[in-house]
C-alpha cells in the first residue's frame, strides 16, 4: 500500500520492516506521512492523528506500522 500510494520507484519486499520510514530509512517526509495515514483511514477505518502522542513511535517503522494497524482494524 505503502508503495503504490506513494508512487515509490522500490519494491514492497525490498523495505526492511525494521528500517526507520524517515530520515536514513526510506527517506520519507511529513507529507508522505499524511498519505499513508489517509490510506489506513480509507482502507481500514483508522484515524491516525498529527497530534496524537504515538504518531513518532506508530511511523517509527514498517513494522511498527504494520502492527498498529493490525491491533486497530476494524474486524
């Protein structure tokens, strides 16, 4: 999801679920975060928030990502 949305030109197997999605990782920026958090909110009916205080660790990385968004969907 995280590939498409953002038009990145890497393959989904390629990330590093460890790999921070900022900086040195995948060199991601605010606004990239903006669209996957609009993505999980359309996909799977969560609000992740700016201002919420778990947005750094929630964004820290893929794998931390991918695990919010599995304690948090909508079953």
């Amino acid at each position: 999801m995280i590939v498409r949305a953002l038009e990145l030109d890497i393959r989904p197997n390629e990330i590093d679920p460890d790999a921070a999605l900022f900086d040195e990782g995948l060199g991601l920026d605010s606004i990239d975060a903006l669209v996957i958090s609009l993505e999980i909110s359309k996909r799977y009916d969560i609000q992740i928030r700016a201002e919420d205080e778990q947005t750094h660790q929630i964004f820290s990385s893929l794998g931390a990502l991918s695990s919010y968004v599995e304690q948090h969907a909508q079953k």
